[in-house]
C-alpha cells in the first residue's frame, strides 16, 4: 500500500502490536491496585505503588541492555513479559501488604527488559533515515497501549472485579509473546545464556556516546514526574472531578504528533525537534502552573502532549544514531536509565516541594519549566558545536 512506508513490513507491524499489547497488560491493572493494595491494609504505601515498579525497572536496564547485546532482542522481549505474566497471576495469591509490595517490585523488572528490546530490534530492522518514523510510529502503538490498558482494566474491573482483572493481564501479555514467535533474531552470532552474563563491568553501566541526548532526555522529563505526582490533586483543587482527563487530552494530543516528529527529525536532524519540543516541554509546565480554569489547565495538557509525543520517537532516534551497533543495547538501556531517573527525581522533588498546599503548584511546575530551559540551553550548545565543527571542515 503506498501510503505505508517502505518499513512497514509484517515483522515491524507484529513488533508494533506485541508493544501495544504489552504496555496495555500492565497498564490496565494499575486504576484498581489503589483499592486493592487498601484492602490489604496498605492504604499508607499507596506512593510505593509506582515507586517500586519504576525503581526495579531503572536497576535492570544494564543487565537488559547487555544481555539484548549478547544473548539476542528477542529473548530480553520475551522476558519481559513472561515476568508480566507471573506478576499478574501472583497478585490474586498475595495476601499481605509486603507480599504485594515486593511483587510490585518485580513485577518492574518486565519494563526493565521488554522496551529495550523491541527498541533495539526496531533499530536493526529500519533503514537508518527512517529511524524517527519508525521509532515515532513504534512509540505510537505503545502509547496506546499504555490508554487503552487503564480504560480496558477499569471497565473489567468494575464489571467483573479485580481477580479476572489480574487473568487478563496475563492473557494479554502472552499475546504479546506469542506474536513474536515468528520474528528471527537480528542479531548476528547471539551467545547462549549463561549466569556469568549477569556480571557487570563499570564499563557496562552506560554507554558514554549517549550521554548528550540521556542528559536532555532526563531533564525533560522531569517534568512527566512533577505531572505524575500533582496533576491528580491540581484537577481537584480545579473542580475537574475526573482526575484522568488531564491524561487522556496529553495522551491524544501526543499520538499523531510522534509520526510527524520522527519523519521531521529524519530529514531536519534531532536536535532542531529537540529544541521545539523542549520550548514546549517548558511552555507547558508554565502553563500548568498559572492554570486558573479548566479550560487554561486542558490546553496546557494539549501542549504538554505536542512535547511529549515529539519528545520520545527523537530522542529515540538520537540515541541509537550515536551509538555502535554492537552496543545498541547498552546505548538504549543508558537513555531509559536517564527516563527513569528524571520520573523519579521529578516525582520526590515535586511531591516535597508541593508539600499538600494548593498555593505551591505555580513553584512545583515552575522548577519543572526551568528544568526543561536547561535541556534547551543544552541543545543549543550542541547545534552551535555542530555548526562550529561544520564550518571548520571548509
């Protein structure tokens, strides 16, 4: 069809909806784990619900990233979410708040492995110009797995209640494995798996050749923390009684903007879409905190979305364009290492600083601003050296 781009192949389509099915399988059970972990008695930990699950995720981003090098993609995809599967079958067993928060805990470790590898498989399979298409429309299907997820499990959940929850969760993450049953391995001589993999050099850690875009990537999204962390409240104290729509209109107005972001960074460069979208990414955070009406606070939502969605497939890209095929893991891994970080800087400064008191939210949201003019400042740093560098080859 002529409108697909030359990428779009069986194989990418496949990866494509595997990502979609997996974001959606631990995504739809998070609106009932609040109630859940309450009936348990854990109503005072509702904060480490997320918090474990991102902290475990961060930890094995070097392993995943090694072992995507070493053993192959596609065995660190089907780790993930095997390790999706278990979690979601395990939860209905858990009969103590330990119990459930350890499992939250691991069950982090199935983001920890399954994006970096689809990502590095997207990388090898897509023609280097057309890395932040790819990219953009890869991020897209996982950006809609990660809304219909939450609506899909609110909507069991209140119907059938949260065990077939849990089942469907499961179900749909070995849907997830099982469509990449009929992909090959791309990557070229994969070792066998061996426990000696797990040993880390300090050289493993991070991969150097992508500090640049980690350090943009974890200053900008600083501010996705401060969202996470206060945008529930900040909707009350507005009288907008569903604390979702806030992220319904960013994750709609972030879909068809990765598309055209990706393609745009393929022929501009990243660092141009870089510096648009961390303008925005700034303007947004501004605008959120000097919302004074629903419809102020809606829009601000609208250009955080514009960000966002020209934010992650560029990034993405920039990455991978710096880093060395044999270590195209290790690169990926370092980037959502930086992603993890600045939710979780982002979230405990946001939350200290928001203190409970509404008339913090201007302070809050302007730190996240002046977070995000520093990765601005940065990328114009990078475009002048370029452009030195350029000039100098003449």
């Amino acid at each position: 069809m002529r409108f697909l781009p030359p990428f779009f192949t069986l194989d990418y389509f496949l990866l494509c909806l595997s990502s979609f099915l997996f974001f959606s399988s631990f995504n739809m059970i998070i609106p009932e784990l609040p109630s859940y972990l309450s009936s348990l008695g854990g109503e005072d930990y509702k904060g480490l619900i997320i918090a474990l699950f991102t902290l475990s995720a961060g930890l094995s981003r070097p392993f995943s990233g090694k072992l995507a090098d070493k053993i192959g993609r596609i065995p660190v995809m089907v780790f993930g979410a095997v390790v999706c599967i278990i979690a979601s079958l395990a939860y209905p067993i858990v009969t103590s708040v330990a119990g459930f928060l350890f499992l939250r805990f691991m069950h982090g470790f199935s983001t920890g492995f399954t994006p970096t590898g689809t990502s590095a498989y997207v990388a090898d399979i897509v023609p280097f110009n057309r890395r932040g298409e790819a990219m953009g429309i890869q991020s897209l299907f996982g950006s809609l797995g990660m809304a219909a997820g939450p609506a899909t499990g609110g909507y069991i959940g209140s119907i059938w209640g949260i065990q077939p929850l849990f089942y469907t969760s499961a179900f749909t993450a070995i849907l997830s494995i099982l469509i990449l049953s009929r992909l090959k391995e791309t990557v070229a001589q994969p070792e066998k798996f061996h426990p000696k993999l797990l040993k880390l050099n300090r050289d493993e850690l991070i991969e150097k050749r992508v500090l640049a875009p980690s350090l943009v990537l974890f200053l900008t999204i600083f501010s996705f923390g401060a969202v996470l962390t206060i945008i529930p409240d900040f909707s009350e104290h507005l009288g907008i009684l569903n604390k979702g729509l806030f992220f319904a209109v960013f994750t709609l107005s972030s879909l068809g903007i990765r598309i055209i972001a990706g393609r745009t960074s393929d022929k501009f460069g990243r660092i141009p879409v870089m510096l648009i979208a961390t303008f925005f990414m700034a303007l947004s955070m501004f605008l959120i905190g000097f919302s004074e009406s629903k419809t102020m606070f809606l829009f601000a939502a609208v250009v955080f979305g514009c960000s966002v969605g020209m934010n992650s497939p560029t990034i993405s890209a920039w990455t991978i364009d710096l880093s060395l095929d044999k270590f195209r893991g290790r690169a990926l891994a370092t980037m959502y290492i930086a992603m993890e970080s600045g939710i979780g800087v982002g979230a405990l400064i946001s939350g200290f600083v928001y203190a409970n008191k509404s008339e913090n939210f201007p302070l809050v949201f302007s730190i996240a601003g002046i977070f995000s003019m520093a990765a601005f400042g940065i990328l114009v740093f990078l475009r002048n050296m370029q452009k030195d560098l350029s000039k100098n080859k003449y």
